[in-house]
C-alpha cells in the first residue's frame, strides 16, 4: 500500500536526498513564482492552489512529474519538445537538468489565468 502523506515536507522526505533536492528546488520554483499560493497534498502528491488547482509535482522511478494542465501543455508545446508530455503533464528525467526556469514560466503563465 502506498504511503499517505500528509505534509508537503513529510512527501519532499520520503525520497533519497537527491531526489528531495529535485522536489525542493521544483517547490522552491513555484514559491518564487507565486508566493501567494496555498501548499498541500492533492492527490498524493504535492500541489499548489491559487483560486483553485495551479500545479501539481511528483518523484517518480526516473523523472519529475509536473503537472500544470492540458491549457499550460499546449502554450508552451514548442519549450516541451525534449521531454515525454501528456494531456496536462510533462516528465523531467532525472537524467537531464532541471528546467527550472520553464517550470517558473508555466507557473507565471497559470497564475495569471487564475
């Protein structure tokens, strides 16, 4: 049975540090963006809210699952190409740097569509 997390923290420190690193300096991305928006566990997984759903982000085997939904896919389609994408999701593998001022960019552009 999978762990249920309560904390955004007790999530970040269930991963070995290298991955509590990823998770962090993605949590930090998103705080910079919008500092106003409210941390929690959605779905299991960590999530930030701004009237209403923002993003969400995950560890997974081997990448970063970022979730800003199918509206923030599509608008930045072209600045996905290199990584695996679905309907609202995008994976960042563990194995490449962390596009981390991406990540602000697609958090800047649903902030301002909330």
């Amino acid at each position: 049975m999978a762990m249920k997390h309560t904390s955004v923290d007790g999530y970040i420190g269930s991963f070995p540090p290298a991955i509590q690193r990823l998770l962090r300096e993605t949590r930090e991305a998103i705080r910079q963006v919008a500092p106003d928006a409210e941390e929690k566990i959605s779905y299991q997984i960590p999530a930030f809210a701004y009237n209403g759903k923002m993003v969400h982000y995950a560890a997974f085997k081997h990448h970063i699952g970022f979730y800003p939904g199918e509206r923030a896919i599509k608008h930045f389609s072209g600045f996905l190409e290199p990584y695996k994408t679905r309907v609202g999701s995008v994976q960042f593998p563990f194995d490449h740097p962390l596009p981390l001022e991406l990540v602000k960019e697609i958090v800047q552009f649903r902030f301002e569509a909330m």
